[in-house]
C-alpha cells in the first residue's frame, strides 16, 4: 500500500516565488490600500519584493514541498 501524498499549501503557493537558484522570494505587506498618507519613499520600498527570513525558511519549504 502507498503512503499519501503531501500536499502543497495553496496559500504559500500563491504568496511566494522560487528564484532560479532557489531563494524565496515575497511580496511586502501594506501595499494594498491607504496609499496616500504613506509616503512615495515608503510605498516603492514596499513594492520591492523581498527574502523570507531564515528562521522560517524551512518550514516555508516544506509547505511547498520543496
């Protein structure tokens, strides 16, 4: 008999990208609304995407099943 498949997050696999040598890359939150009282230096530092911290890599990779 055959074990289950592991399953990926939907969530993690609609919020984070795979670079091509394998970092994981995602989007910055507060983007979305309320824009006019952010300030235009804050709101393009926010439209850069950015690294996953190291400490939750791990368990980001197993959601992707990576």
């Amino acid at each position: 008999m055959s074990k289950t498949k592991m399953k990926t997050h939907s969530g993690a696999k609609k919020r984070i990208k795979i670079t091509g040598s394998g970092r994981l890359r995602r989007r910055k939150a507060f983007r979305g609304h309320i824009l006019e009282k952010k300030s235009s230096v804050r709101t393009r530092r926010l439209g850069r995407e950015s690294d996953i911290a190291p400490g939750i890599e791990k368990n980001i990779k197993r959601m992707l099943g990576l």
